[in-house]
C-alpha cells in the first residue's frame, strides 16, 4: 500500500514539474514536506523518511517493475518516471490522428537524463506483427522502440496506441507526400519503369491510394496481389531518401512512415498467402468427408492428408479446425439441417457425416448386416435346435425384432447409431428413395434388413437329421434335454453374431499361428513374417471391429463394381484383382518390410487408382479403400 502511494506521488511531482526526470534529493524533500502535512492520511510514509535505506528498496523494486529508470549524473541521482514519457508519446500520436503532418516521436528525441532503455527495442517486423496479432496487451503501459536499421532512428510507441491508428496515420502522410509537387507523377513513372504493360493497373494503384487510401489498404488486406506494387512504392520512396548525406527531421519521418507500412503491407500479404492456404486446406478436407468410409471422428479428421502426404492440419490450427467443423454442423436458414451431422455409437464416441452420405451408408450397411445376421442366426439357431431347445425369437415377431435389434448393435454399431439419430426422420423424408419410417416410427429391422424369421427358421431346421422331424421322438428327446425357461431366456439375450465374429476370429489366428510356425523352421521367411505382423496391424485399423476384412471388401465392390450383367461384373472385379496383385507382388520386392504403415499402403492405393487404366471407374473412393483391403489381405495371407 505505502509503495503503490509512494509512486503515485512520483508521478504527481513528475507532472508537476512538467519533466519525466526528478531530482531524487528534490523528491525526497517534497515527499519530506508532504508526510509533515499529511501524516495522519499517510503514517506509512514516515519509514521512507527515518531511512534512505528503505526508500532506495522501494526505488529499486519499481525499476524491477519497470515503472522508473535511475540514472546518475554529476554525482546526482535522477528518477526517471518511465509512465510520464508514455503518456506525452501517447498524447503525440492523438494529435497526430487531428493533424497528421506532426513527426512521430523517435528515440534521439527523448528527454536529457532519460536513457533510450526504458523503451523495448526490437526490430519493426516483430513488434508490429505482435501487435497485428494482438499479442500486446494495451493495459501493460509499455514503451515500445521500433527499430528500421540503416540509421533510421527507432519509433517510440506506447502498448496503448493502437497499431491500426498508426497505420492509418501513416497512410495520410504517404498520401500528403505523393500530392507535394510531382511525386506522383515521379513515383508512378518509376513503377511503369519497373512494370512495362501494367501501366493501366499502376496507374489505378496510385488513382486509389490518393483517393480512398483506406479501401487500398483494405483491399491489401483481404487479397495479397496489390503488395507488389505497395513495396515497390516504399523501395522507391526509400531509394530517394538514403541518397540524402544528412536525413531532416523530415526525411526521418518520411523513413518511419513506409517503414511502418511495408512491414504492415508484409504482415496482411502474408495473411492473405494464410488463408488461400487454409482455404485450399478445408476444401480437401471437405473432399474427403464425402470419402470412404464416411464416418469419421474428430482424431480422423486431424489426421486428413492432402495428396503429397502432408498432414492438413499443419496447414491450419487446431481452433480453425473446429471452428470450421462447427460452421459445417449449425444449421442454416435454408436448410432443416447442416451439411455435416454428429451421431453418436455410444455416450463418449461421436463420428462426424456429410448429410448427403448417409442414406447410401445406411443402404450399404444394411446389405453387410444382412449377410452377417443371417448367416449368423442360421448356425445359431441350428445348434439350439440340435441340443432341441427352441428360442422366443424363432416362434414370436416380437421377440424376433428384439433378436436382430441386439445383433444389429453387435454386427454394425454405426448402422444402429445411425437409425437411432435423431436427424434420420428428415433425411429420411427429403430423399423417399429409401422409406425408414412410417408415421414417424422406425420400420422394423426385419422389413429393412429384409429377413424373414419363417425363413431362417425353415433353413436351420432343414439341418437337422431326420429324426428331428419325427414328432414323438423329438417331443421326448426335447422333454429330456430341455433347459429352464430362464436358463432358455439367458440363451435368447446371446449374440449369434457375437459368437460368429469370435469364431472367425479364432480361426484367422489359428492359421497365422501356423503360417508363423513353419516360418519359424525356415529362417529365410523371416520377411515374410514380418510383412504378415505388419498387414495385421493395418487390418485392425481400417476394418471395424464388427466386421471382417472379406466382408469389407464385398461391400465397397458393391459400391464401385456397378456393371448390369454378373458376367461383366465377374470379369471386371477379376481384372481388378489380378491388376492389384501384380502390383503387390512388384511393391514387395522393392519395398523394406518396415515401410509397410497404414499411411504407406493408403499412398500406394492412391497411386494404383490415379493410374488411367483405372480413372474409368467412377466411384474413386471406395475403389481405393477396396485396393487398400486388398492389399493388406494379400500380404496378410502371403504363403
């Protein structure tokens, strides 16, 4: 407390005596002066007095504050108070907005006994670039020396001033300096000089800037074609004034002016590159959300790739990222939805989707999970029945739509995440290729994955040995081997699906347990191994969890693999096959094995599929993900 009312009398003496710089003996007087009259406002002021000791610690901790400088000359120590220079600088730079022909205040201009460090030097570029960013807080009370080099003496600035005021400043001096005499003229000519044929464009450059200087720099700022002809300008401009043995006042303050402006000019070019850049980056990005798989998370996103493998992420920020996702998820006023929705496979994992890719995902999905559901319940079924026990979903339609509802969560958690969102309704209506709903209710799963309970029953029991049929022998046997109704209603909850993957499972690790086994015998496999490890560890991340790598490949051929006939359709997917493994095999011998990495056979599909034997096929997406799966599946099975 008695430091924050020790400076506030610093600066009330300093303004009083209209000088930043205070005699410390002068001071220490007024202040012996002011605790006699104000002693009982003021009693821990009086420790400043009995002891010069305690008042130099306070000193001291305002220069580590950076609130005063002390300095000592002729055997006497000055206070310098660093906030009075701050304020006449900041006072200068308001009067310069009202008369712009006022020098800017530089560092050979400050006060005797005020040393040049109260200000932060630093170079023009990196000062000014803080302050266009915003990084410069305006309440620090910081002092500022612009540095320009060449013997330009540095630009004192306070934090408070606002940069964008001084570059406007800077532009009505540039624009007061090119209407003196025939600078415009000079200076125009030089440009032409510099740029044969652009003499129309120049000379609308220079129509704008002394017009509407401010729309000049606006459209500076929003497109960087118009900085060559701005450096140009100041390049001139500085040529003509380093010819000068002696710079004036006025030649420093022409200096300072375009010295501000081309490092601005810089800055807003480099903005614009940004953001052609990132502009070009969320087009890519927005490209590839309409690509297989169609369903991403927002890890996935960040991992988005342009087509020379560099990460797009890097070509933006992380906030941008987000930023331009939740513009793509808020709903607009023209539409009930937003081009990208959110759904959710449970309470933590949400993926993102185009709005137009979820119809045909859910068409796709549905053909996979009928195939596995299926097959899945026909071996599931089929084995209850041998053991002569019957299940509730195998006699009931209730039962049988809880039944393929608890398969459809095991066999595609994104379908049934996707049948549960809550924009499905009207996606649903604004396609009507693909009727969901009716009256608002969610058709049954049996009506949209097209499966028949009479049918799959009819199927397994046509297994089933011929005494199964006999109905007084399988009533007995069914009596003596039946379980309890809730052993039967525990059975009823498993997943047949569940079971099939498990066994699947199994069986692919059963026979890479034994292609590594016999590697083992022979040393010179090693490679081999080692590729099959590494086309594992791919499987894992680009087939689902709930699905196989075959049926991922029977699934995207679906999508690229269009042709009428079975026979063109068996012919194409055979010459596309035989194209990919010729490739494989010519990859494998020239690659090492550790290059083998999901990124590697990703840029290797691209490449395969941007080849014009290829480019015909029209759906590039899924012909792509079905090269990669292809791919790892080959060097997965390599014998």
């Amino acid at each position: 407390m008695a430091s924050n009312i020790l400076f506030t009398l610093l600066k009330f003496y300093s303004s009083k005596q209209r000088t930043p710089v205070v005699d410390e003996g002068e001071f220490v007087d007024y202040l012996r002066r002011y605790v006699q009259h104000h002693e009982e406002d003021a009693p821990e002021l009086n420790t400043y007095i009995k002891s010069n000791e305690a008042l130099q610690s306070e000193l001291d901790g305002m220069v580590g504050k950076h609130q005063i400088a002390i300095t000592t000359q002729a055997g006497k120590q000055f206070i310098v108070v660093i906030s009075y220079v701050i304020d006449e600088c900041t006072q200068l730079y308001e009067d310069m907005q009202r008369n712009y022909s006022h020098p800017f205040p530089n560092v050979n201009e400050l006060p005797k006994h005020v040393p040049s460090d109260i200000a932060v030097k630093d170079q023009a570029s990196d000062i000014i670039y803080k302050m266009l960013d915003g990084k410069v807080d305006p309440n620090e009370r910081t002092l500022y020396c612009i540095l320009f080099g060449k013997g330009v003496p540095g630009l004192l600035m306070p934090s408070n001033v606002s940069i964008h005021d001084v570059i406007n400043i800077c532009l009505k001096k540039l624009q007061d300096l090119l209407r003196k005499g025939d600078s415009h003229d000079y200076f125009q000519k030089k440009i032409n000089g510099a740029n044969p044929g652009k003499e129309i464009s120049i000379k609308n450059f220079f129509s704008s800037l002394l017009g509407k200087p401010e729309e000049t720099w606006l459209a500076l700022k929003n497109n960087g074609d118009a900085f060559y002809y701005w450096n140009q300008l100041c390049y001139f401009i500085r040529q003509d004034c380093i010819k000068m043995k002696d710079l004036n006042a006025e030649d420093i303050n022409v200096l300072q002016t375009i010295g501000v402006i081309e490092v601005a000019a810089s800055y807003y070019k480099n903005v614009a590159a940004e953001k052609v850049l990132k502009e070009a980056a969320f087009k890519v990005l927005d490209e590839q959300l309409v690509q297989a798989p169609y369903y991403f998370t927002m890890d996935e996103i960040m991992k988005f790739k342009d087509q020379n493998g560099t990460l797009l992420i890097t070509k933006y920020s992380e906030d941008d990222l987000h930023e331009h996702i939740k513009d793509l998820t808020s709903y607009s006023k023209t539409s009930d939805l937003p081009p990208l929705l959110i759904f959710k496979e449970n309470e933590t994992k949400s993926y993102f989707i185009v709005k137009e890719s979820v119809m045909p995902l859910i068409l796709r999905l549905s053909n996979d999970a009928r195939e596995l559901i299926h097959d899945s319940l026909c071996k599931s079924w089929y084995r209850y029945l041998q053991k002569y026990e019957v299940l509730s979903e195998m006699k009931e339609q209730a039962a049988f739509e809880r039944c393929l509802e608890r398969e459809l969560k095991v066999c595609s958690p994104i379908l049934y995440a996707l049948l549960n969102a809550t924009f499905l309704p009207l996606i649903s209506e604004d396609t009507g290729k693909l009727i969901l709903f009716h009256d608002g209710v969610l058709v049954p799963y049996s009506e949209l994955l097209m499966l028949r309970r009479n049918e799959i029953y009819t199927k397994a029991r046509s297994k089933l040995p011929f005494w199964y049929t006999m109905p007084v022998v399988s009533w007995i046997l069914s009596a003596i081997h039946r379980k309890s109704k809730a052993q039967r209603q525990k059975d009823s909850e498993k997943s047949a699906t569940a079971k099939l993957l498990d066994e699947e499972k199994a069986q692919a690790d059963a026979r890479q347990d034994e292609l590594d086994a016999k590697d083992a015998l022979d040393p010179k496999k090693n490679r081999k191994k080692e590729l099959r490890r590494a086309a594992t560890n791919i499987e894992a991340q680009i087939v689902p969890a709930s699905s196989t790598i075959d049926r991922e490949l029977e699934s995207y051929m679906s999508e690229w693999n269009d042709r009428i006939s079975k026979q063109a359709h068996d012919d194409l997917e055979q010459d596309i096959n035989t194209l990919i493994r010729d490739y494989t095999r010519r990859v494998l011998r020239t690659n090492k094995t550790e290059a083998f990495t999901r990124d590697r056979i990703a840029s290797l599909a691209e490449a395969l599929v941007d080849t014009p034997t290829l480019m015909k096929i029209k759906n590039h997406p899924a012909l792509k993900r079905y090269v990669e799966l292809y791919m790892v599946k080959l060097i997965k099975n390599i014998p």
